[in-house]
C-alpha cells in the first residue's frame, strides 16, 4: 500500500472510532441497569402479529 491509500484508511478508522466514543458518550442511558420486569418483557415472545422484514420492503421500498 502507498502512503496515502494507509493514511485514507487511518483517517476512516479514527473517523469510525470517534463516532463510536462520541454515540456511547452521548447516549442518555449510558450506565444504566435494565429493571427485572423490563428484562422480562423483553425476552417474552411477542404477542400479536408480526411483519417480516419481506413484507415492510414490499410495503416502502
């Protein structure tokens, strides 16, 4: 690799790790615990109908 294709993908990589650092810093529920009942509903099945993922493409795309 030539000098400026490595220095591009230096540039992409510290443009990616920044926006990681900068979402997880700004993110309002950084550190906080999930309740036991909202760790239950999550993992319960979901009730009522659901839409694939074919079914919402056909729909918008």
């Amino acid at each position: 690799m030539n000098g400026i294709a490595i220095n591009k993908i230096s540039n992409e990589i510290k443009a990616l790790v920044f926006g990681a650092v900068f979402d997880v810093l700004n993110d309002p529920d950084y550190g906080l615990n999930l309740s036991a009942q909202v760790k239950k509903r999550l993992s319960a099945p979901l009730k009522g109908k659901t839409v694939s993922l074919t079914q919402i493409k056909k729909k918008y795309l």
